[in-house]
C-alpha cells in the first residue's frame, strides 16, 4: 500500500484482462493508484516449527497473541499433500476424551474422523471445550500427543471463552489455537481449516505426535462458502450451496488417518450446527458421507438438563469395533455396549408405546 504495510489476498477471478482479488484483511483505505500488486505465482503456504504450540493465530496463520512471530523451520501448502491411499494404515487405538457417553459408546480412534452434530443454542462449545481440556491417548507414556482447535465465525465472547478456558485449565500450552471472528473477512473463513490441518499434518509427520484437531463452526464455513460461490456468480445446488459443497468437505476431512511413513496420526473432530436440527439438511447429511459415524446432541435431553446431551441411538462410531477390548480398552467393552444400547432401545419403545396406550396400560414385564 501506499503507506507501506502489505496486505494478502486470493486470485478469485480471471475474466479476459481483468483479475478478482480478495483481500485477507479487507479493503478500508486501499488506494486505487498508488497500491503495488505482485502475484507470487503459487498456493498460499504458512510458515510451521514445533514452536506453534501454545500459540493463537488469526484464520490465515497470523500471530494474534502479542508474543511476538513464530521461528519458521518450513512452509507448507495449507491444501495439503495428497496421500496415497494404499500408504494409510487403518485406524486403532483410541483416544480418551473423559466423557463416558463417547469412550463407551461411540468411541474415538486415532486417525478417526467424528463430527459432532449439534444445533443452535446447544451445549457444543462446551463440549469441545471440555474434550480439549481432558483428552488423552489410551494409557502410553512415550506417545506424544497435541491439540490443534480451530474455531470459524465466532463472535469476541466465545473466541475469549475457548481462549480463557484453555489457560485456567493450564493446557494452551499443548494446545495450537485459530480464531476467526464473526467480523472477519469471509476468504479468511475459508482458510482456517486448511490452517489448522495443514498444522496437525506437519507435526504428526514431521514430529510423530498424535494431533486430535478439534474444528467448530463447520456450518460457518459452509455459510462463507455458499457466499463466496454466489459472489462469482456460480449456478447453486440444493438450498444455495455450491455444487461442490460434497468434494470440499472431503477436502478437509479426508486430511485425517494415520500412513505408514510416520508415526504420528490426525483425527479429526469437526462440530457442526444443524440448521432447525435437520439431519437431512445438506451440510450434516453430506458430513455423514464422508466421515465414520456421528455425535449427535439431543435437544430433548438438553431441555431436561442432562449434560452432555449425547443421543445415544442416532450416535455411532465405525471404527470403534477393532480399537475397543482386550488389549486396548477393557476384555468386555464390546458386550457392555451392546448392552446398555439394547436398554436404552427398550426403554424408548416402551415410552413410544405409552405415548400411544398410555402408561397406565404397560404391564410391569
């Protein structure tokens, strides 16, 4: 710019002579004449070393914790590396989040990716807040393991709350935190994702640590998209979102699994709103395509105040079959599952049948 400070931005658009650009940090005081474009011809890249953790970073990688830059050992394509799908190992072993609800019924594996699907005004910051503060690989002592949490379109309070819960909890330290408010720019949306995974790559398989990436808004970034596609006047798809909504999601949450060449892994837990708690709507309908099972909140049982409101039947873990048992939980976790899932099946027929009869019809067997 004119006074000297330099500003990032995305080619959007290329139409005959004329180049869309979209400015990271806004276009307020951008003199027409006396600004210098210079296109550095290559994918945005942000600059990683192990000393990322314990930082807070804007939505493009930027340093928002007044400590100062970080030293930079490499740069790294924030769309990442395609992996070969015959190098991925299958995912085992779990990880332990300290919420009985998710370890014993739908529970995570390292290399796993597992939404949680919520809704508007449900307790998922919470949760999130809560999973970063207490997780744990399953009893290894020379593991490494590191958080990296990402939050898109949040407002200042929430930003400050997730910010002000890792530090009395004393985890920052482990923890790599994005942050990309509500009044940001929508490109800057976009990219925080990429960020935080192109981060968790870097120090699972560079620095063999088990990286759990924590990712909440997602329908935020589903929002942002379905603006940015409507802004270069694409042809929508179903309820305005772009057509390429599915392969974009896969985008980011196929970065998850574990390869053979490195001994870290990159799970993911993406949290997700679902508008009017529409499973069917296409953000977590498409989610479920790609990902390995779903944590579904239940509003009915928020409304009762049972925390964490986790519904146990619409809830599911694939891979939890080969990283559950003898040599990695407890010898009778399987059975115990199918328990308490076969209980709680009794007990909503029974309650979908007294809806109907009555109770006072129930014989007591």
């Amino acid at each position: 710019l004119d006074n000297g400070t330099v500003r990032h931005g995305r080619v959007v658009e290329i139409n005959g002579d004329l180049v869309a650009i979209l400015v990271f940090e806004g276009t307020r005081d951008l003199s027409l004449t006396n600004t210098v474009i210079k296109f550095k011809g290559k994918p945005m890249e942000m600059g990683l070393s192990k000393n990322v953790l314990g930082r807070v970073f804007n939505g493009i990688g930027n340093p928002i914790d007044n400590l100062g830059p970080v030293y930079v050992d490499e740069y790294k394509d924030i769309n990442g590396e395609p992996l070969n799908p015959v190098s991925r190992l299958y995912p085992k072993n779990y990880i332990n989040t300290g919420i009985s609800s998710i370890d014993g019924l739908t529970t995570l594996i390292r290399g796993q990716k597992l939404p949680i699907f919520s809704g508007s005004g449900m307790p998922h910051n919470d949760l999130a807040v809560q999973i970063v503060k207490q997780a744990k690989l399953s009893g290894e002592k020379n593991e490494k393991f590191a958080i990296v949490f990402a939050a898109m379109g949040v407002t200042n309070d929430v930003a400050n709350y997730f910010r002000r819960s890792f530090e009395e909890a004393g985890v920052l330290d482990n923890v790599v935190m994005f942050l990309n408010l509500s009044n940001d720019p929508i490109i800057e949306r976009l990219l925080t994702p990429r960020c935080a995974l192109t981060t968790a790559e870097y120090l699972a398989y560079k620095h063999d640590m088990h990286i759990l990436v924590v990712m909440t808004d997602i329908t935020a970034y589903c929002e942002a998209l379905r603006e940015f596609s409507s802004s270069k006047g694409e042809i929508p798809g179903r309820k305005g979102y772009p057509g390429y909504l599915y392969s974009d999601l896969a985008s980011l949450f196929e970065r998850a699994g574990i390869i053979k060449t490195a001994k870290g892994s990159v799970t993911q837990i993406p949290i997700l709103t679902m508008p009017n708690d529409d499973i069917t709507h296409p953000i977590p309908d498409l989610t479920g395509y790609i990902t390995e099972g779903q944590i579904v909140l239940d509003r009915d049982l928020h409304q009762q105040g049972i925390y964490p409101p986790i519904g146990v039947l619409p809830s599911l873990s694939r891979l939890m079959k080969d990283g559950i048992g003898a040599g990695y939980t407890r010898d009778d976790h399987q059975a115990l599952m199918n328990q308490i899932f076969a209980s709680y099946a009794r007990v909503m027929d029974a309650r979908s049948l007294a809806s109907v009869i009555g109770e006072d019809e129930l014989s007591p067997a």
